[in-house]
C-alpha cells in the first residue's frame, strides 16, 4: 500500500462542459482500469494455492513488491511533466499490477465475504464523496493542509501499529483512513476538474488523465483497505 500524494496547481479556467465531461470520462475509464486490473492479479494470484505458497514462504517478495510499489508511485508523480504519455500510461498499468500481487497476500488473510463487503463499502464510500466533490461549489482548497497533516499522523500510526498491534488501535486505524481517504477523494476530484483546461492537447490530456485517475485508485484502494481493518474477518 502507499501513501505517497502530491499536486500540480492547475488555474481554474472557464471550460466548455462537454469538454470536461470526457476528460473526466477518460480519468474514470484509466481508474477503473487499474482497480479492475488490481482485483483480477489478486484473484489468480489467491486462486492459486502454489503461487501463493511461494510467496508467502519468501516474504522478502512482498517488501520488494511494496517498495517496488512506492517506486512507481514517485515516478508517476514527480516526474509527469517529464515522461511520454505512453511511459506515464505503463507505469500506471505496472503499478496497478504490482498491487495486485500485494492484495493477494493481504486478502488471504480475511473472509471472502468480509473482502466483498470492504470492495463494497469502498465502492459506496468512494462514489458518494466523488460524487460530492465534483457537484459541490464549496472550495475545498483549505482541506488540503488539514487531510495531508492526517495522512502523515496515519502513516506514523501504521509504522507504530506494525510493532505494537492491538484490536482497537487497528479500529482507530480503519476509521481514521476512511475519513482521511474519503475527503482525499473529494478534495481530489474537485482539483482533478480543473486538469481539463490544461489538456491544451492529447498528450498532456493523457498524462493528466493518468495522474487524476492515480490520484482516485490510491484513495479506493485504502478506503477499501481500512474497511477490511474495521469489518474484515480473518480466515479460521
């Protein structure tokens, strides 16, 4: 799982509608992609019982994975402006991938129904609040500081909860991401609108396209993992 956020200020210009609405259909289409990807890795992965042996057995693969992940991730994010549209296009993919392979391990841990219940509440979660920061025509700019001092107070926690444990410091956890990752999703979609009037043409509507899409997959895919924290039954 990462953490690892960052921003492009894009000025806020008066666009045409339609034209918003398919840069936004384009940020969706590549999120949706990678969520769909991740969730396919993951289920071959946990269908195959040797696979999964191997992998468990040399838990160094999963850390390799995990900064593997953390790599890709700063790539794409510090280096947008820099890379080619289909470079930024297979970083996102690979990324999408690599995840899949660390969810495999980390679901084997709960329930099925207990991991269908998670991607559903992501799912609902993540919708409402899309949903709220797109229509909303609050500014939510303030947000920003206050959801990014929480996600390093998160992150800390996380680090502190590795050697500590604990069933209600683990609670405290899936409902402090929920909250965090659910207005990062607000907060993001009403920054990503403002991506399309900078889609000047289709490389760099591409590649702002894969950022925003980025920018939504991680908030899925840590509320979804902090509804596991809270609801997740773990395996007999």
């Amino acid at each position: 799982m990462s953490f690892s956020r960052t921003r492009n200020a894009v000025p806020t210009v008066a666009l045409d509608p339609a034209v918003e609405r398919v840069f936004m259909r384009t940020v969706f289409s590549w999120m949706l992609l990678g969520v769909g990807l991740t969730a396919a890795i993951a289920g071959w992965f946990g269908s195959n019982d040797q696979l999964m042996k191997d992998l468990t057995a040399k838990p160094a693969w999963i850390f390799g994975a995990m900064f593997v992940q953390i790599g890709l991730v700063l790539a794409l994010s510090f280096g947008i402006n820099k890379i080619s549209a289909a470079t930024a296009s297979f970083l996102f993919i690979l990324y999408a991938g690599v995840t899949g392979v660390v969810f495999s391990v980390i679901v084997t841990a709960y329930t099925t129904g207990s991991v269908a219940m998670a991607f559903a509440g992501a799912a609902g979660v993540f919708g409402g609040m899309a949903a709220w920061g797109y229509t909303t025509e609050r500014d939510l700019t303030g947000l920003g500081p206050v959801l990014f001092g929480a996600l390093i107070g998160l992150i800390v926690a996380s680090v502190v909860f590795m050697f500590t444990g604990g069933s209600t410091f683990n609670l405290v956890l899936g409902f402090g991401g929920v909250i965090i990752f659910a207005g990062l999703t607000a907060w993001d979609m009403q920054m990503i609108k403002s991506f399309a009037a900078g889609a000047t043409d289709e490389e760099t509507g591409r590649k702002l396209a894969i950022f925003g899409a980025l920018s939504l997959y991680l908030n899925f895919v840590n509320i979804f993992l902090s509804l596991l924290r809270i609801f997740g039954g773990a395996r007999s």
